[in-house]
C-alpha cells in the first residue's frame, strides 16, 4: 500500500512554493493544478498521488513563508476554499486588489485566470512539462 504522505514533507513544500511564487499577479492556480506539476514521489504510486497530492498541496499552503502569494491559489471549482477566521475575505480582497474578478456565485473564471507556466521555466525547475504536439509542435496548454 503506497503512504499516505510525501515522503519528503519539506521538500515537497519547497516544491509548492515554488510553483506558487511563480503564480503572476492577477493569476491564479488550483490546487490540483499546482500538485499536477510537481512530480509524483518516487515512492508513490501515480493513482494515489494524483488523488492526495492536492490535499498535500493544501497541506504546505496552509504553512507557507511570507513571501508566497498563497492567495493565488484556490480550488477546483474556481471559489476560494473555507478556512477559520477571515481568510476567505482576506484572500478574495488580495486577488480583487490584483484584477481578479468574482462572479455571482464567488467563483473565479479559470478559462480567463488560470495561469499557463511557460514550458521552459518547468523544466529548469525540475517540474512536470507536456510534452509538445507532435502534429504541430505547440505546447499544450497545462490548465
């Protein structure tokens, strides 16, 4: 049974944060999104990764430094997930402050704000990269 946990807590969060600082202003990420290009461990299987590594993402985000947008990071259905305290008005405001505009129903158009990391800068990162289009030779879009 493969665990349950990077086997690396630290070094997957460095992983993270990396990701995220590179997240533009006025951009944002899923979760998912984030995980999806970090690696899987080695010692995790590819199914049990791509079902937790969101929630190990979450899990470093929710301990990240200062000097990590953590606010450009939302989830899956493009709404700023519930936290203790006001961080739901804190998050929304900072990405308002950046461009970023809410819906009625408080979600993010991830069509319009997801951001497309640029090929290259993944793989000097040591992250994951589509490969490009055989047919055409375009980068595939990661979001």
């Amino acid at each position: 049974m493969p665990p349950t946990n990077p086997p690396d807590p630290k070094g997957y969060a460095a992983q993270v944060y990396a990701v995220v600082r590179a997240i533009p202003p006025g951009r944002v990420a899923t979760y998912g999104q984030v995980a999806r290009l970090i690696p899987p461990p080695p010692t995790v299987a590819l199914e049990a990764y791509l079902k937790l590594s969101p929630r190990w993402v979450g899990s470093a985000m929710a301990q990240c430094p200062d000097d990590v947008p953590w606010q450009r990071v939302i989830n899956s259905q493009g709404k700023i997930s519930e936290r203790p305290g006001f961080g739901v008005v804190v998050q929304r405001k900072l990405l308002e402050d950046e461009g970023v505009v809410f819906d009625e129903r408080d979600r993010v158009d991830l069509k319009h704000y997801a951001w497309q990391p640029d090929a290259a800068w993944l793989r000097d990162q040591g992250l994951v990269a589509p490969e490009p289009d055989p047919g055409t030779g375009e980068q595939p879009p990661l979001f």
